[in-house]
C-alpha cells in the first residue's frame, strides 16, 4: 500500500472480532503475541547489520542479517539503471550459479520517465513502476543486479509461478483513458491503459505483454494452483469492496511455461449467499462453499481525447471489473493483499478485515473496520474458511504480504503506522514477533516482500518506502518455530 493512503489510516479501524480457523489451522486462538507465552529464545533483540554495524532490525538470538540496495544513497545496477524505491513484492528463486535470484517490485506511482534503460521490456515509457532482478549470496552479498520490467505502474505484489517465473501486479487502474487516481496527478502523459499483470523471467528480460484477460482492476497479488492449472487473484481496492478472482489460462502453463493470455476471469461467490460481507467480523467456524461468476469484460478500456483529462473518473474505473461480479452475487472483501499457495490452499490477507460490515464505499479510510484476517480458500474442495482474524491493534495490525516456511508456517508482514513487525503463524495456534523495524526514524516503514531462499536458509524481506532497502535474514529458523 503506499505511504499517501497508509497515512490516513490510524486510529481509524473498530475492533475486530474472535479468531476463526479452519483447515490446516484449526484451533487457533487470537491473542496477544506477548501473552501467547513466547520463550525468551524468541525474544527480540537489537541486533548490528552485517553490512555496517547499524542496528536496523530487532531479531531473535542466534540471527544475523545484512541489507543491501538501500535507496538512502543512489544505487546504480549493473545496466545502468538507478535504482528506484518503494521495494515491495518479491520472490526468490535457484539459480544455475548456486545463488538466488531476486525478482523485486517497486511500487511507485504517477507519470514520469521509466526508471532504467528503455526497450522491449517497457510498457509505457511514461510509468515509473516496474522490477528489478538481482542475483544474491544467501546473505545479501549482490552479485548482479538489472532491470527486469519497466513502465508499468504501482508494482505492488504478484507471486513466483512453479515453472520459474514472476508474475507482477499493477495496483491501479490509471490510464490515459481514466482520470486522475487519490493523488490528483493528471494521467495525460501515460500512453498505455495500467491494471494488468505481467510476466517477469529470472534471467534476461519480460516482453512486457500483459495478460489482459486476467483483468484491469487493483490486482495486488496472484498464487498458482498447480494442480488445478489456475491463477488466483487478489485485489486491493482501498475504498470499494474488494475480491477475490481466479483466472483460467487457454493453455497449461506447467507444459508452456508461461501465462498465457486469452483465458477467462471469474470472481468468487458465496453459495446460497448474494453479496456476502466478509469483510465484517466472522463466527468462529466460519466457513464457507464457493462457486466463480465470470467476468464478461475483463479489460475494459474507455473513451477520451488524446492530450485531455479523460471523462472516466477513477473511482468508475476501479469498480468496473468487480461490479460485474457483485452484479451476479460475488463476495465483499477488505482490501485483499498477499497471496501464497501451500498444499492445496491458497491463504490470502484482509488488511483491514472484521469489525462491523460495511455500509458502503469509505474512500477516506479505506473499506473495512477490522485489524486484519488470513483466510484459506481449499482449492479441492471450492471451500473458503476464515484462518484467523485480529481482535485488536495489539495483536495483529493490518496483515499485508504473506509466505510460507518449508515447515508450513505462515510469515505475516505488518503494514500500520506504529511499529511494523514480521510475524509468525504456526499451525499450533501461536502468534509471535519474527523482526521489529528500527530504523531511526522510520519505525513506521512498512516490511514487504518477504520470501525464502528455495533451499530455506534466507528469509528475504523488503522495506517499502521511497527510501526503500532489502534485507536477507538468516538464523536457526527451526528452533523459533518457523
């Protein structure tokens, strides 16, 4: 989420209701992470940075961690390219050398040249979001770094495709074909419609095509179900109800090797249930059997006048696609945001989920009234159940990005205006403190992105801020649970 709407949101949100589990969670309870009987080998401590000495990050004992590509001084990649801020979504993935390879987003926002050299792998010439690959040691050494996909938009997540890939997302609807977005920034110098997800390789270059019939909406993440062979879909739409989409590709990636357009997008509904409002708070239990709507006109585009305001506001523009599912009866969610799949089930955040239904759209504090809820959607047996849901601030304080460990823990990443922590939830029912932010001044900065190294050793996580850094972690990860 970026730092203008984030700065709108304290104080703001009701207290939410109970915990709710399902699945592979079952029996979890919500409760204070220091109440939940934390061992003091999880207690959190100031620790040095490995690349100068500054403590930036509070860990568990035994823990190092190093950060690298910090944007507080420019930082040139290999190709030339300065580095831009705003680090967000990530994935790490093996490569040939023995290293990994980050393919890493930034999420900024507004017209303006593309940030790195300009080519086949840009958009719109006049975006300023995209990806950067970087090729790392399991500690944070950079060994080559370079731009991956330029002049897209608001890069905010995506999610790493079994066949070796990144999908990344563009959470904006901006266009020149729609008026300006929350920052009333004029959007007469893009050239290209934005809202879409692309394709991003691990070596080279992305062709910078999107996948339009995955839809033009605030897409914030995506997980693949290889078993099913489709693409689930999170949207983040700050004010409006969000939802939660599934995109079937013409042909199976896991034999192409690619997502291919010209699929079909549905949005998940409620059975028996039009409109459901999960975003208000939900019974313990809770659980539900889902069935997809389609989406008729997944990639709208509208009319306006090259060189002039366009007539489309940006608010229509954000509900088009998701007004066509709550048209047939899909489901209201608040402001989805990380999505990981893991035997099965893809678990996805509600940053501001629980508390009291909404009555309506809130474009000033965002739709929803609760702290956050991780759902699983069973992708075998079409079922929704509630994972867990925050019943206060000191608990659990707007979930954003989510993975998994190799045991299967779920790894939250806070995005609130107070201190912002990496936390951990164990199938066990604990919730507890991974790493605290201290950087001087910027307690506040989000983490995002977080993702392991493919072998486990490394969890890789982001700081997203204009002043973006990320960092690789590294520790006896067993023995805390994760």
């Amino acid at each position: 989420m970026s730092i203008e709407r984030r700065t709108v949101l304290k104080g703001t949100a009701a207290v939410a209701g109970g915990a709710v589990l399902g699945g592979p969670f079952q029996g979890l309870v919500a409760g204070p992470a220091a109440a939940l009987g934390a061992p003091a080998f999880r207690a959190l401590r100031a620790l040095p940075d490995e690349r100068d000495g500054v403590v930036r990050l509070h860990l568990p004992e035994g823990f190092r961690y190093r950060s690298f590509h910090d944007t507080t001084t420019a930082v040139v990649l290999d190709d030339g390219t300065l580095l831009p801020g705003r680090h967000d979504g990530m994935a790490a993935f093996a490569n040939e050398a023995g290293r990994v390879t980050l393919v890493r987003n930034h999420e900024v926002n507004a017209p303006g040249p593309a940030f790195g050299p300009v080519g086949d792998h840009t958009y719109d010439p006049m975006a300023q979001g995209g990806c950067t690959v970087i090729d790392t040691t399991l500690t944070g050494e950079v060994e080559e770094a370079w731009t991956g996909i330029n002049g897209t938009q608001m890069n905010c997540s995506g999610g790493p495709m079994p066949w070796g890939t990144w999908i990344t997302c563009e959470e904006t609807v901006n266009g020149p074909d729609v008026g300006a977005d929350f920052t009333n920034v004029s959007n007469v110098p893009l050239t290209q419609p934005h809202g879409y997800i692309f394709e991003v390789p691990t070596t080279g270059r992305s062709d910078a095509e999107p996948v339009t019939h995955a839809g033009r909406f605030a897409h914030e993440s995506v997980a693949f179900d290889p078993r099913g062979g489709s693409l689930y879909l999170s949207e983040d739409n700050f004010g409006f109800p969000s939802g939660f989409y599934r995109y079937t590709p013409p042909t199976s990636p896991m034999q192409t090797r690619r997502l291919a357009d010209g699929g079909r997008l549905q949005m998940l509904k409620v059975k028996g249930v039009d409109e459901a409002h999960l975003e208000a708070s939900q019974e313990k239990g809770a659980r539900y059997h889902v069935e997809w709507v389609d989406i008729d006109d997944p990639a709208p585009t509208f009319q306006y006048t090259a060189g002039q305001p366009a007539p489309t506001t940006n608010n229509a523009a954000l509900v088009y696609v998701g007004d066509q599912g709550r048209e047939q009866g899909a489901a209201h969610f608040s402001r989805l945001e990380g999505t990981v799949y893991d035997n099965g089930v893809v678990y996805f955040t509600s940053t501001q989920g629980g508390g009291a239904a909404m009555t309506g759209p809130n474009t000033v504090t965002g739709y929803g009234n609760g702290f956050g809820q991780v759902w699983g959607y069973d992708t075998r047996s079409e079922t929704l159940f509630l994972v867990y849901e925050s019943p206060s601030r000191q608990v659990l304080d707007f979930p954003d990005n989510i993975t998994t460990s190799r045991r299967g823990t779920l790894i939250l990443c806070e995005d609130n205006v107070d201190d912002n922590y990496v936390r951990g939830l164990s199938r066990g029912g604990q919730l507890w403190n991974i790493a605290l932010n201290r950087l001087a001044g910027r307690t506040n900065d989000e983490f995002a992105g977080s993702t392991f190294s493919p072998d486990g050793h490394t969890l890789f996580v982001n700081i997203q801020a204009s002043r973006g850094m990320s960092f690789a972690i590294w520790g006896p990860w067993e023995r805390i649970g994760v």
